[in-house]
C-alpha cells in the first residue's frame, strides 16, 4: 500500500512523515489553500526529502509555467484540480476527480492508464475538507485503473476504505492534522500502519 501525506507547511512535519515510512509527500501550491505554500517555501522544504520518496505539488488549474516552476523546485509530480494544462517535460501527473451526486466532473475514459486521484467533492476548498468521498464509486474505478483514494481519511478510517476500495495508494491530509497545515506526528505514523495492515 503506498501512502500520501498531504498539505505539509513544515520541516519537522516532513521528517516526521518520512520517518513514518510514508511513500510521497504533498505540497499544496494553490495560494487558496490554508495549506499553501511559496515556490521559495517548497524548495526548503523539499530539501528534506531523501531518495525514493516523491514530491507532489499540489494546485488547482495551473498554468504550464506554474508546473515547470514546480518541477524545477523539485518536484517529480503534480496533482491537479480542474482542467490539466499543456504538460511540460519532466513532471508526471495525478489527476484529481470527485463526483457530486449529479454529474462527474471527470469521465473514466479520460487517460485511459493513467492514476488518478478521488476526492470528495468542494468546488471551492478542491481538497483537504475532511469530507469522505464517495467510496462505492471509487472501487468501480480502482477496479479498472490505479486510484489513489482521498477525502476524509484518518488513522480510525483508513483501514475500512483500503478494504471497501482496494486503492493503489491513500491520501491524508486534515486527518493527521492538530490544525491546518500542521501535522500531528503520531497520527501520522497510526495512520501508516493502519492503511499497511489492509495491503
């Protein structure tokens, strides 16, 4: 089971996440986000992150500047909401989907093969709101392709929707958290053994 820790702000947050034996680690580059972080932020922060663990930046439509700028910042993938921009070299990319009870904003044909990451659905927050997402749906899919579940996980949760999904990886963010962007330590370390238990 690979795991995601999202929404970091922190050093000692990414040395805590890293020690926990997590398998990437989130920046949220979204000036929106309670979670943000600068361009200058995730460079020092991605100094601490040793060989073999991901860095994934983390935005809502952003342009192919912003992405190459990210990239070159260290970063080896971005997770985008919303529409995906012209993709420069170097960087791969994590869709994320959510779906309202209406309508999917995104359609499983899109990307054939490719991962993609499910969270619940907030057209305005795009992540990190605690909201479950919707876990029936997101098994159909991670039937089909690799899916990275997202959407209110916590240490108490995260094993159920392993079992219910059977996802490629997981994704926490406010789960782990004492507050926005700052991570608790032991949550993090109970959330990994949790998601491992099921794997």
């Amino acid at each position: 089971m690979r795991i995601k820790v999202c929404g970091l702000t922190r050093p000692q947050d990414v040395e805590a996440a890293v020690a926990a034996g997590v398998d990437a680690l989130g920046f949220v580059t979204w000036p929106r986000s309670p979670r943000a972080v600068s361009v200058d932020q995730l460079r020092l922060l991605v100094r601490a992150v040793p060989p073999f663990v991901s860095v994934v930046a983390v935005s809502v439509s952003p342009t192919s500047d912003e992405v190459s700028r990210w990239r070159d910042a260290g970063c080896s993938w971005v997770q985008v909401h919303g529409p995906v921009p012209a993709w420069p070299q170097g960087c791969r990319l994590l869709r994320a989907i959510s779906w309202n009870h209406e309508r999917s904003s995104w359609h499983p044909d899109e990307g054939t093969g490719e991962a993609v990451l499910i969270d619940a659905h907030d057209p305005v927050r795009h992540g990190g709101t605690g909201r479950q997402a919707d876990w029936a749906r997101a098994a159909q899919l991670a039937a089909l392709r690799p899916v990275v579940l997202a959407g209110g996980l916590t240490p108490e949760t995260v094993s159920e929707a392993v079992r219910a999904v059977r996802p490629w990886a997981v994704d926490v963010s406010s789960g782990v958290e004492e507050a926005p962007g700052i991570k608790s330590a032991a949550r993090i370390a109970a959330f990994v053994v949790a998601a491992r238990q099921q794997s």
